[in-house]
C-alpha cells in the first residue's frame, strides 16, 4: 500500500511538471523578450538618428545639396569681378617711307568703386610728324603725359547700377542657395525616415508572427500528446496542424517583407567613395521609438511660426521678391537720363616722370560732360512693367504658398495627435488579448480548453499587436511629416557632427 501511494504521488509529481513546462512555453512573451532572444551577440542596433547621420554623411542627394552653397559663393565672386581694376595698354606706330608718321602708346590703370565715381590713371606716350593736334603731347614733356581723374554720373546710375544691382542679387541667390538646400536635404530626410518605420514595422511584424508560430507549434505538439493519452480527438490534431501551418506561410511572407524593407533602405546607405551599401542581415531596428526630435508636446502655432520663419519654400519665395524689388529699382533708374560728368588732371598729381606736383583744379585738365536720353522710354517703361507684373505674381504665389504650408502642418499635426490616442487604445487591447491567449494556454495546459478558442483568441491577439506596430510606425511617420511640413531644417533631428 505504501508503494502504490509512491507511485500515484510520483504520477503525480510529474504531471504538475508536465502541465507547468506547457503552460511556461505557451506563454505570451513582450515585445523585449522576443527582441531579446532573436538577437546574438553579432546583431546591431540601428537606431533611427544613426542612421540619419549616415544619410547626411555619404547620401548622393546630400553631397549634391552641399554643392549649391560653393556655387552660390562662385556667383557672388563673378558679381564682384565687375568691381575689379582693370589694366589697360595699347600701341599703335605707323612708320612709311623712312618716316615716323606716329607713334602712341597709352596705359591706363581703372578702379571701379561700389559708389559710382570710377577713378582712372593713365599714361600717354605719343611722338611722330602726324600725330592728331588732339592728342599730340608736347616736345618739352619729352612727349610723355600723365592724366588722373574719375567720371562720376549724376543722373541714371547714381542710385543703382546693374553692377551694383547684379552683386546685391548674387548675396540674395546665397540666401535662396541655402534655402533650396534645406529643402533638398528635408526631402531626402523625409523619404528615409518613413523607409526606416516601413523596415521597422516589417522587423517587428516578422517578430511577432515568429512568436505566433511558436505558440501554434507548442499547441500543436501538446494536442499530439494529449492524443497519444487518448485525451484529444484526431480531428484536434488535424486542426493545430492546420493552424501551425498557416503560420508558417505567414512567416515566410513577413521575412519577405522583411527584406524588401531591408533593401529599400539600403538606397540610402552609400559608402566614402560613393560605393553602395546593402543593410546586412544582423542590423536590425531599435525598439525604443522615441526620437530627439522636437518634442511632441509642441503647440500647433509655434510649428506654424516656425514654418512661417524657416520653412524653404517661403524663405526661398520671400527672396525673390527681394530680387525683384532690386530690378525694379533699377528699371526706375534707368527711367532716368544719363548725366555723366569726367574730370582728369594733366600731369597732376603725379608729372610724367614720376614727381608730386602741386594739383591746379583750374589748369591742365580735362573735363567733359556725357548725356544720353531716349526720347520715348518704350524700352525702360516696359522693363519696369514687366518687373512690376513678376512681383505681383509672385507675391500671389507666396500668399497661396503660406496658406497651402500653414494647412499642411495642421492636417499632420492632427493625424500625428489622433494616431497617438489611438496608439494607447491599441496598447491596452493588446495588454487585454494578452491577458485572454495566456488564460486559454493555461486552460489548455490544464486540460480545461479546446484549440477553437485557443486560435480565435491567437489570432486577435496578433492582428492586435500587428496593428499596434503599424500604429507605432504610422505616428513616427506621422511625426516625421510634421516636421517636414513646417520646414525645419534637418526635420530638427540632433545630428552628431553632421552638417
């Protein structure tokens, strides 16, 4: 008697162990436990501002962007070039039948100033029987002659003038350079981030289903030995089977997915010497879905400020009403009658050979005056139209442009706050489902359920946590939209030495 009740206890024993190593294997684990245990020692982590940083760092499209400012410098260099000193030199000697009909010889040293009076110097050299009575410079001067002075016009370009006028339009296009570069980068940005919660979303769906099949593989081996005691009727076995083999075709398309995602972001991951790189199998997403962005909490109408101070579209538009302005500046300008005064000191104050002299405003100079006047200003008038025309019709497009970008950030902003209260609807379904699967695992463990509430409850819960992960992929998107329709430069991420 004493040995049967050994042997019922020992029965006993290891049924309670048998049931508690089931109801251990069937249980729901977290999303961190399955990341945990599906990632060895060579799996990388790679967060989402790493790889933003590497975007900025190798990304075509980025070195690209990077290049307009040089080329805005260049442009401003060219505009500049206008203001250069200029050297000029002739010679020009006529010598027939042994005689030397002239000789003449003149350098002249010009400095174009940013107020319009371009001084010049130039030396004169001019010997020979038939020299013009206009140039012909005395013998005792050793035919040599120095002359000094400016021009100075007091009529149109006195203002502005197209030198002036190209250089101040060369410093705005600087300004649109950069603008048109934030937006080039934003777009990249944008495009990335939303690849990277795509790949995101794929990693932890495949996770998800993984575990799925792990459950139904652990479901389906308990119904073969509940079988083989003659507890569960064939048909159970045929049905898990089913079940289990549902998940497997599942997993092989979310691997699918999987890398697809995987190769979709390798276009944005190039090498230093411009090589491509593929995302290897072992770097997986970060699970922690925070960003460093701009905090989440931030009001609508500081995104709206913000968009209205930085956002490119308008920064780059406001500038060219800038430039226009200029032309229309200088189109009044030129309404305007030519009125050029030049003075020029002979000999003064510097001689021909070199020496200071005493300067005679009233003796050895040159002095004329230059005017010019279109009788009927067709040409001016209609330039000056013209550019007015272009400004109205660019001050239209900003108007719509504002409206359209002010209208964005409240549509995303929007869907960004309802897709977070949704989220934490979805987190507490989860939770719940959770609650349920891991009941009916126990019941099943206990031998109290039946695979038809098993897969009901299976199923849910994993269309829940699926769902969940879109939400989570969907609002960071979302987030991510946020930013790029307000126009914050680099979509506001902390980059770490980048740009």
């Amino acid at each position: 008697m004493k040995k049967k009740i050994t042997f019922f206890s020992l029965v006993t024993i290891l049924s309670l162990a048998t049931v508690a190593s089931y109801a251990q294997d069937l249980k729901v684990k977290s999303l961190d436990e399955l990341l945990t245990e599906n990632t060895a020692d060579t799996t990388r982590i790679l967060p989402l501002e790493s790889f933003v940083d590497m975007v900025l760092l190798s990304h075509p499209v980025v070195k690209q962007a990077n290049l307009l400012p040089e080329n805005a410098k260049q442009e401003i260099r060219l505009a500049r070039g206008a203001f250069d000193p200029k050297l000029e030199s002739s010679w020009d000697v006529k010598n027939f039948d042994d005689k030397e009909y002239w000789d003449l010889f003149n350098t002249t040293l010009k400095v174009p100033t940013w107020f319009p009076v371009d001084p010049k110097v130039s030396f004169d050299r001019n010997k020979g029987q038939f020299v013009n009575p206009e140039n012909s410079i005395p013998g005792s001067d050793d035919f040599q002659q120095v002359t000094a002075g400016l021009s100075l016009p007091i009529g149109r370009g006195l203002l502005i003038d197209q030198r002036r006028a190209t250089v101040k339009q060369a410093e705005l296009f600087a300004q649109i350079t950069d603008a048109e570069r934030i937006k080039m980068i934003n777009k990249v940005l944008l495009s990335a981030s939303k690849d990277y919660w795509e790949w995101y979303f794929a990693f932890y769906n495949y996770l998800l289903i993984e575990e799925s099949l792990n459950i139904s593989q652990n479901v389906y081996q308990r119904v073969l030995t509940d079988f083989e005691f003659g507890e569960a009727a064939a048909i159970d076995t045929v049905q898990a089977a089913i079940t289990l083999q549902n998940r497997k075709v599942d997993r092989s398309e979310a691997l699918i997915d999987f890398r697809k995602a995987g190769l979709m972001l390798s276009n944005y991951l190039w090498g230093q010497n411009e090589e491509p790189m593929v995302l290897q199998d072992n770097i997986v997403p970060q699970l922690d879905f925070g960003l460093n962005l701009l905090g989440s909490d931030i009001s609508l109408d500081s995104l709206r400020l913000l968009a209205i101070q930085k956002h490119p579209e308008l920064v780059k538009t406001n500038f060219k009403l800038d430039q226009l302005d200029i032309d229309r500046r200088l189109a009044r300008e030129n309404l305007k009658p030519r009125v050029d005064l030049n003075y020029n000191l002979i000999n003064s104050p510097v001689n021909q050979q070199g020496e200071f002299v005493e300067v005679q405003l009233r003796n050895n100079y040159k002095f004329g005056i230059e005017f010019e006047f279109p009788l009927f200003l067709r040409k001016e008038r209609s330039k000056l139209r013209q550019t007015e025309i272009k400004i109205e019709q660019t001050t239209y497009e900003l108007s719509q442009l504002e409206r359209e970008i002010l209208n964005g950030i409240e549509a995303s902003f929007f869907e960004l706050d309802n897709t977070r209260g949704m989220l934490s609807l979805m987190q507490e379904a989860v939770n719940n489902y959770t609650i349920l699967l891991d009941l009916e695992l126990i019941n099943l463990a206990n031998g109290e359920s039946d695979l038809f509430k098993i897969n009901f409850q299976q199923d849910k819960l994993l269309e829940s946590q699926i769902k969940l992960m879109k939400m989570r992929s969907a609002m960071e998107k979302a987030r991510v939209t946020l930013y790029w329709s307000a126009g914050l430069p680099y979509l506001n991420f902390n980059l770490n030495g980048s740009n």
